[in-house]
C-alpha cells in the first residue's frame, strides 16, 4: 500500500480507501449493503492488515447504524488510533425537525457531537460537509468547521457535493479570515463519468485540495460484471440502487476497453477501473465499498496494478468527455498562445 498527502496538509491517507456505506442497511440503505458486526470487524482487520488507514463513513449511512457498526468495530478490534485516518460527513437530514438537516452551525454540531458518540472518538481526523445548503450563509457554516477544530474534535476538513465555484469560494473566505480551510473534496469519479475533469479537478490541482473518489465503479457498472442488454447479477446494487446516473452507452465502451488489459495483467476489469483513477492527477485517495471479503481484496490490490502508457491512452479514448464549451475555446487559444504544445 501506499500513501498520499491529503491535499495541503501533512496527513497521508492510503491510495484505496475503506467506504463503510454497505454497513448496516437500514431503511433506504439496504439494497447497497447489510453488513452486520461480524462482518465489518472482518473488513476493517482485512483492510488494516493490507495497509489501508483511511476510513470513511457518514451520519446518514444506515441512519447511524454505519457509524455505530464501525465505531463498535474498532473498539472491539483495539486497532491503534493514532494509525488510522477517520472521517464522516454532515449535511444530509436526520430527523423530522426542521433544524436536523443542512449546514447551520447548529446542526453542524449536533451532528458532530452525534457522530462521535457512534464512532466511540474523540476526534475525527477527516470532517466533510455532505452536500450544499443554499438556506445557509456559507460564513456560517465554515465559522462552524473552524471551531471544531480549535475544540480539537476535527483536524481537517473536507467537502463533497459542491461545485468548482462554491468551493473555491469557501477556500477563498478561509484564507482570508485566517481559518482553516478544506484539504480534500470528496466526488463522484470514474472511467464513465469524468464530468470531474471540467472544473473540479483544475480547481482541486490549483488549491491543492486532495481528491477523494466515490463510487470509482460507479455503481458496479464498471466492475465486469454487467453487460449493455444484461440486467446484471442477482443481488447487484445497480438491479435494486440505479445510482449514480451514468451515460450506459460509454460506461461499456469503458469496460470493453478495459477487458483486455485485465486479460494482459491477469486481473478483474473492476481493478483496471480503479487503477485508472489512481493515475489521474490530483487523486488522493479511491474509496471503496465491498460486500464480500473477496470483492475487497481485489478493490485493495489495485494499488499493485500498474497501467502502460498505451493502455492509458486506450482507456482514455474510450471514455473521452465530448467537447464543451469554454473547454474547446480554452484549447484554441492555448494552441494559438503555445503552437509548439509546451510552455516555456
């Protein structure tokens, strides 16, 4: 395994992270996963042993029941703290009241305080705000996240969810209020869907804040398992869960392209998938969700996959973005700025 800064900061986070969405499945959560104690104990000690330290969780997988499952798991593990990187999200409702949702300061805490007492900590290393909040004043919020961590319940933060312009925004108001500001963005990313490369990840590479991959198989489409005219396997999340939306045209000229080159290196198409992301620039860390001890160790050997130019290229051309614009006016003029293809 092996390591990465979390954006600015000093924090490494490991390249394949543990997702812990398929803990628990209550209510709405149950056709991505049911993992029970037993189960989750046995994904954490297995990650943890192939080296991975980072962990991600949120308030509103299996309306707390995720959080709890990991929180009892590594206390009953007695897996070393300061060995591991820890975060969960806060946004998203959880309850009837009118104030148990969103990104005011009061909820913020609430949930703060709330996913502590879950996780059986402290502190959590990694704090990301779940989504945007358009009813709150952006000040707000990060005046909010900026107290956590002076109360040393937080060390970092994060953001998931939010447009190139919103966050650049909210680093922009950190930076100039001497707060902290976020180190990582947490998005949807993959092989079928690079709408990331547009804006978010220029934004992500100029800041310096560290990405961090959901869904990296989008929603199992990519892992092999599906076919164009297939409904897929029985029990696959995609037959039940149809998120997140994908163009499926692409997304097969994808895993068509990418099943020779598991052929050539003896792999899953699903580890091609994810070794890809992990040449992309800016990546910090891809978050994976496993449902079997078998589908987790092959998401975990990733790492070791390495990609050839050629086969770079050829995943690539099959999952090219169609233009858009500025995209295409911004090429024009660097082509017409820099005619040989290189700044000096």
């Amino acid at each position: 395994m092996r390591y990465r800064l979390l954006g600015r900061s000093g924090l490494l986070v490991s390249e394949i992270g543990l997702g812990t969405m398929t803990y628990g499945g209550k209510g709405r959560w149950q056709p991505i996963g049911q993992l029970a104690l037993a189960e989750v104990e046995a994904q954490i000690k297995a990650a943890f042993d192939a080296g991975v330290n980072f962990i991600d969780t949120a308030d509103v997988y299996s309306e707390g029941d995720s959080e709890a499952l990991v929180g009892q798991a590594l206390a009953n593990l007695g897996l070393p703290r300061e060995q591991l990187v820890i975060a969960s999200k806060v946004r998203i409702r959880m309850g009837p009241g009118p104030n148990q949702v969103g990104l005011s300061r009061g909820h913020i805490l609430d949930g703060v305080n709330a996913s502590l007492r879950r996780l059986q900590l402290d502190h959590l290393d990694l704090y990301q705000i779940h989504g945007q909040d358009l009813a709150t004043p952006l000040e707000e919020t990060l005046r909010a996240l900026e107290d956590l961590v002076r109360s040393g319940k937080v060390r970092y933060l994060g953001v998931s969810n939010h447009a190139a312009w919103q966050m650049m925004k909210a680093v922009s108001i950190s930076q100039q209020r001497g707060w902290n500001r976020f180190e990582s963005v947490q998005a949807y990313y993959s092989l079928a869907g690079r709408e990331l490369e547009r804006e978010i990840v220029p934004m992500a590479l100029d800041q310096g804040l560290g990405i961090l991959v959901w869904s990296p198989l989008a929603g199992g489409l990519l892992s092999g398992k599906f076919a164009e005219n297939d409904k897929g396997p029985d029990g696959a999340r995609r037959t039940s869960f149809d998120f997140p939306p994908v163009d499926r045209p692409r997304a097969f000229r994808c895993v068509e392209a990418m099943r020779p080159i598991a052929l050539a290196h003896g792999v899953s198409v699903a580890r091609v998938a994810l070794s890809w992301l992990l040449h992309q620039p800016g990546v910090a860390s891809v978050i994976v969700g496993a449902k079997t001890k078998e589908q987790l160790a092959d998401n975990i050997a990733a790492t070791d996959l390495r990609l050839s130019a050629a086969e770079l290229q050829s995943l690539d051309a099959a999952s090219q973005l169609p233009p858009e614009y500025p995209g295409w006016m911004f090429d024009r003029q660097n082509r017409d700025r820099f005619p040989g293809g290189a700044i000096r």
